[in-house]
C-alpha cells in the first residue's frame, strides 16, 4: 500500500443533511430522519459537489473519490482531526490527498447509542485522547471494515472472489485482469454489503501511514488564509451581541441594575439578567452524567444585548449595578487564603488518601535519619486562552440552535438543553474551531451562560461575548494548592519513609501526588493526606490538572533530597529509580543528561536543573502514560533577572505515531510549562480576582521563551502510544526553580517565579 502525502486541497465550510438510512450491517448505522437536521457539518468539511454515500457512521465517499471522515472530537489547536483521520486511512488505503474531515455529531451519538462515544464513554467528545488505545481500535476497524466492503463491492461487480482484490490509493485492482475500479464508483454497492466476519486490522509493524508519515494537518490551509471559522466568526441571519457580566465575587448574587439608565444609548436591544435559582432542566433530556455536567452551574449575571458588541460593551460599563458579594468576600487578600491552606496542612483527617507501611518514624527519627521537610505553594492560573469565551444562541419556542467553540460538544448540547428546559433532539448544534482551550471549554459553563442570555431574547441568535477582563475573573482556574512534604533519608540518602499533605478546593490528589513511582513502589512507607477546603473562586481541569502543581512539588522535593544527601540531582534520580520496572524513566534522564551536557562547567549565576514526571499513568502502574524528563539550563543575573537559556526534553509515550505533531506539542507544552511556573498567578482582593489583562496577567514573550530542544532517545518502543499534549506543563517548572537554586543557592517552593527575589552576590 502507498500513501501519497501532498499539502491537501482548499476546503471550505459545508453542512450536511441525511435523511434515510442507506447503511446495513458491519458498522454501518442509519440517521433517521427524526434527528438528522441536527447533524452539522464542520466549517472547513468539502464543499458536496457530488453526492456521497455513507459507508459507516465514520466514514462517508463521494463519486470523486474524496472521503469524509467523522470526527467527535473537536480540534483546539492539538491536530487531533488529522490523527484521527490518519487512523482511519491507515487501513482504509485511500488516497491521503482525498481526505476530509467533519465534526461527527453529538446527537447522533445519543440516539444511536455511543457510535462515536463507544467503550471511552464521557471522554468519547472530549477534545483530546487521538491516540487512546480503544479509540484507536475503533477508527482502525472503521477503515478496515470500509475497506474490505469497497473491495467486496468490486468483486461483486466483476463477479471474482474479494480475496483477489486489492486497495491502494482509493483504487481497487483485480491482481489477475490488471481492471481497476476508484472507490467513488463503488461506494453505493458498498454500503449495502454486510462482512461476516469483520476484518481483523493489521499489526502495528505492518503499518505504512502511522508513525512512518507526518502529513499537513488538514485544517492547515484555512488557518493560515483565515476562512476557519472560529466562535466569534460565526455570523447567522439577524444576529445581535451580548456583553456579560457576572459576580465579581464568585458565588455572589445580582441584587439590582437600573435599565432605564442606558436605554436609550445607540444600539441598546435589551437589559437581561441570569438567576442560578431558575428552573432548568426538561423531560426528555439524557441523564447528566457526562463530564463535568455538575460544575456547569450559571453564575449570577447581568448582560446587556445591542446590534454591534462595542455599544452592549459601552452600555454595560454605563449600567448601574449592585452586587451582593457572599460569603466570599471574606477572603480579603491572597496571603489570607495561603495562610489557611498552609494551617490545614496540620490539621488531622480522618483517614489517609494513601497510607504503605507506616511512617512514624518521621514524628521521632531514630539514629541515622535525615529528616527533609518542606511547604510548597501553587496559585490559581488562567487559561488565558487567544478566543475570549463566546457562543452564539438561537432559542425559539421549544428549540435551540447554538454555534460554539466548545471543547466537548456531548456535554455542551445537553447543557443547552438543560439551560433551555427542551429534549436533546430539540437541541441544533454547530462545532466551530477553538481558539484555545486547555481545559476551560470542557465543562460547558460557558454553552450555559450563552444559552441562559439568549433565552431572554428568543427569536433572534445572540452572541455572548465575554471581555478579556471578564473572561480572566471569571475562570475556571488550575486550583490553588499547598502541601507539605516530610521524608528521613537513611544512612545513604534514600527516602525510608514519607509523608505528603496537600490542601486545596480541588486537587486532583491523585495525578502526581499519591500516584507516582515514590509512592507507589519506590519508598516502602508512604502517607499521602488531603485536605478540602470550601473556597468560593470556581475551578476546574487546567492543561494537567493536579498533575500541573504536583510535578512541581514533588520533583522540587525530590531535589532538596539529593541535595540533603549531598548527592548529584541527577543522579540521585537514576538510583532512587532503579527500582522501578519502567525503563523510560531512566532512559529519559539519561538522554537530556548527554544532550544537555548535564555537569558541565558553568559560569558563575548559570545553573541546570532536572526534574522528571508522568501524566496519564494507571494508578501508578509502570509503562502506562507519558514520561518527560526536563534539564533546564537557567542565568540569573546579580540583580536577580532570569533568563532560561534552554529547555533539553526528552519524553518516552512508547511509540509515535505522527513525528512532528508529536514534537509540536511537546515543544508547546514546553512553553506553557515555563510561564505557567515563572509568570502565572491570580491573586484576590475583597474575595474578587483582581487581574484582569495581560498587563497584570504577562504571558511569555517570543523575545523571552527559552530554546526548547525535543530529544527522540528517551523512547522505549513499548507498545503504547500515549498522549503529548499535557505531559510537558509538569517537569519544566520543577526544572527551571532546580535550576535556579544550583545558580544562586535559593530554593523556590511557590509560582509563580517572578514574585520571588532571585538576586544574589
């Protein structure tokens, strides 16, 4: 089979519309007519010049050959339709050049009974997971399964066995006559033929397309000749715009606005308010139980609706509004807040998060232990995303028809029905590409607050747009998060026992914290407590959630062991791993240790530093998720400035499969790992979020971002192809505060960096 891989032909926007079944047997599922106007097309899909026949809920062909493939996930920026879309061609054998994609619909899905969802469940929509290995499973038996049907339809045709024909390329060969057929002039025949039984997909070392090619991402073209349409590039028939305003203390109530004020500014439609106690919710709408459903509450809010976004914009700043703050307004500055989670760190609980063996001997050390104990700090952070969160509604009497940039679409048409009080089918929903994500677009707070202003003024689609202020104080933030660490080193420096406590609202204790190689395997006593504090700032999942806070805190921990120890970090790390059956965590370290010239004489005020963590790994098991191993190569000047010179990576996911989507997204992770740890931070005042742009928010500047060099040595080949996208936020920050203390001897134990003085003599 030869796949051929030119930049693909200029797409553009297409709905489609099926209304009758044409599919039997194998994996081909029916549309009924019933729900088929809910299916929407993605605006980069192909324009239908001829008709196309759907060969399974995955895959559609049309006359010229050109193959559609469905895609549940959206694509935020990460590549995921191109891998999904590679997936499938992988054993389609079609021509790569003839491929395109569209969004598969949530609706269908529901009603069909998860036939894009399937055995991944709530992540089945999720905007990331390309390369899980049951969704692989399944896009590699869709392809294989059209393929052997498009191959029976020809054998059919020319009346000889299937077994005599082959797929290269979107064309069809009898091997014996040399008569070919194009996949397109079978299409329809192939839809009708039931397999029984279903092709077995070939081993992975017979693959020719995953991990051999690494195609243009499809979306590729529209980007850079910006046609992608974008959230708030949507522009329906007598739209109108919303400016939003919520509590500026989360949690807080709306008690008055004076409309008349700014009615008669230019453009002003309407004065509109959200109350978290209206009825919501409708028979006939699924059970909510997908990710996240619960945290998608609507916040207290006053929205001001105009024919252009710059006079709602102008009025709502006119509006006179009162709020009642709550409860929250007792927090009256970040340190307040600090000080209670460090307090609860002491605090008793009733029952460990995690507890092997027994660590006593931390509270009366015997003879020969060393103890180590220290007290870590992570803040709230912003996403920060480029698209501020928007969304565009249209509510009708018993209907709803949204445009979102949604990062999980299942979840954001059953929060628009939910918002709305309709059944699901009533619910017409458009997937537009996502200007960022990271977490924030996932549980659909967002779909809910659109849908909650445009229901007070149906009849008309209204764009809800949030302000970066806005946006940046009403987040839903990578929790804030303190923890203590105690371990007693023995005689040759290694952890007999340790002790872990973390505080936060919302931790995510077991991403890094609980599971890891030192807890799970690697020191015989271990006891991990947690603490849940009722905090009123509203959080959620954040490029690594947990995992993002406790790869710093534990690996920085680490460090001030090996250096306890009098021991070289890197090292330390390699013999404290030993241990463990996962080879690519050593084999990790041991690559950015040569690549990075690890223990090379360094001026005065330059240091490197290491840290190494997994994302995604079961329940601490080894050779599970992603490894990353991070040197950072840090300055500081005697006046304290920072600069990191480099980032050295080396990461191990067992196998790849597409080279450089691979290395963009670690190279990426490895940027928002360095200004995560070094700018990021959110701080209160009066219970309110007191940032509001990126003048008091700085994000990364190109002039500043370090050198990130991805190394290929650290990966194992163990059969597993694990995800990339968040596995490098975690070591970076570790790495560059390490780093910081080999060149100026001072230990950072709290983000962001800059709030610290770094100067030295």
């Amino acid at each position: 089979m030869g796949h051929q891989l030119p930049n693909p032909p200029g797409l553009s926007r297409r709905g489609f519309l099926i209304t009758t079944a044409v599919v039997a047997g194998g994996m081909g599922l029916g549309i009924s007519a019933a729900h088929a106007a809910n299916i929407v097309g993605a605006p980069w899909a192909m324009d239908p010049a001829q008709s196309s026949t759907e060969i399974s809920a995955w895959i559609e062909i049309a006359a010229d050959d050109s193959v559609t493939v469905r895609v549940p996930t959206p694509e935020i920026g990460n590549g995921i339709m191109t891998q999904i879309a590679m997936t499938v061609a992988e054993e389609l054998d079609c021509d790569w050049s003839k491929i395109r994609a569209e969004f598969a619909s949530p609706l269908r899905d529901i009603h069909e009974k998860g036939v894009y969802s399937g055995s991944l469940g709530l992540i089945g929509f999720f905007s990331g997971r390309s390369t899980n290995s049951e969704r692989t499973k399944t896009l590699l038996q869709a392809g294989a399964s059209a393929r052997e049907r498009l191959k029976a339809a020809a054998a059919a045709t020319w009346k000889v066995a299937p077994g005599e024909i082959t797929a290269s390329d979107s064309v069809l060969t009898h091997t014996a006559t040399g008569r070919t057929l194009r996949f397109g002039q079978v299409a329809s025949k192939a839809a009708t033929i039931v397999l029984n039984p279903e092709p077995t997909p070939k081993p992975h070392s017979e693959w020719t397309l995953l991990g051999k090619a690494t195609p243009t991402k499809l979306n590729g073209p529209l980007i850079v000749n910006g046609s992608a349409t974008y959230g708030l590039d949507v522009r329906p028939a007598g739209m109108v715009y919303a400016a939003l305003r919520q509590s500026p203390v989360h949690g807080g109530k709306l008690k008055s606005y004076n409309a008349d004020a700014i009615r008669t500014m230019p453009g002003v439609l309407a004065v509109v308010s959200v109350d978290p106690a209206e009825p919501r919710g409708a028979a006939g709408t699924p059970p909510t139980s997908t990710m996240g459903f619960a945290e998608s509450t609507a916040q207290s809010a006053v929205a001001v609706i105009a024919e252009h976004y710059w006079q709602a914009r102008k009025a709502l700043d006119a509006l006179p509004v009162e709020w009642d703050d709550g409860d929250g307004a007792k927090w009256k500055t970040t340190e307040q807040l600090d000080k209670a989670l460090v307090a609860a760190l002491d605090s008793p609980v009733e029952k460990p998060f995690k507890l092997v063996g027994d660590v006593s001997a931390l509270d009366s050390p015997p003879a020969g232990m060393k103890i180590v104990e220290a007290t870590y700090n992570t803040p709230y952070s912003e996403h920060a995303c480029m698209e501020p969160l928007n969304g565009t509604a249209l509510v009708t009497d018993g209907a709803v028809e949204l445009w979102h940039p949604s990062q999980h679409p299942h979840q954001a048409l059953l929060v628009a029905a939910d918002e709305a009080r309709v059944s699901a089918d009533k619910v017409t929903y458009h997937q537009t590409y996502v200007g960022g994500a990271f977490g924030r677009r996932v549980y659909g707070n967002d779909v809910r607050m659109v849908v909650a202003v445009a229901k007070k003024f149906p009849g008309r689609p209204v764009q809800v747009v949030w302000s970066r202020e806005e946006m940046t104080r009403q987040g839903r933030y990578r929790p804030i998060i303190a923890a203590k660490m105690t371990a007693g080193l023995d005689a040759s420096g290694m952890p007999l026992a340790l002790h872990g406590r973390a505080a936060s609202n919302k931790g995510f204790f077991n991403v890094g914290f609980a599971e890891n190689p030192y807890a799970s395997k690697l020191v015989p006593n271990v006891r991990i407590d947690v603490h849940e504090l009722p905090l009123h700032i509203l959080t959620g999942p954040y490029r690594g959630p947990g995992y993002n806070s406790f790869a710093f805190i534990v690996d920085t921990f680490i460090d001030e062991c090996a250096h306890a120890a009098s021991a070289d970090p890197l090292e330390y790390r390699i013999k404290l791993l030993s241990g463990w059956p996962d080879r690519g965590w050593t084999q990790c370290l041991k690559e950015v240790a040569q690549q990075s010239g690890w223990g090379k004489a360094l001026p005065k005020g330059m240091g490197q530093g290491v840290a190494i963590a997994n994302w995604g790994n079961d329940a601490g098991k080894a050779e599970t998720g992603t490894t990353v191993a991070v040197v950072a190569t840090v300055e500081v000047t005697p006046r304290g400035i920072l600069k990191v010179h480099t980032l050295d990576v080396a990461f191990d996911t067992g196998k790849m499969m597409n080279r450089d989507a691979v290395l963009t997204e670690i190279q990426g992770g490895a940027i928002f790992g360095y200004n995560m740890a070094v700018n990021e931070g959110l701080s209160i005042r009066n219970g309110r979020i007191v940032e509001g742009n990126f003048d008091a928010y700085p994000m990364v500047r190109t002039g500043d971002a370090p050198q990130v060099n991805v190394h290929l040595g650290g990966l194992t080949g163990n059969d597993r192809f694990s995800e990339v996208g968040e596995p490098p936020v975690g070591p970076v920050g570790p790495a560059i505060g390490n780093a910081i203390y080999a060149a100026t001897g001072k230990r950072i134990r709290s983000m962001p960096f800059r709030n610290h003085d770094l100067s030295w003599t």
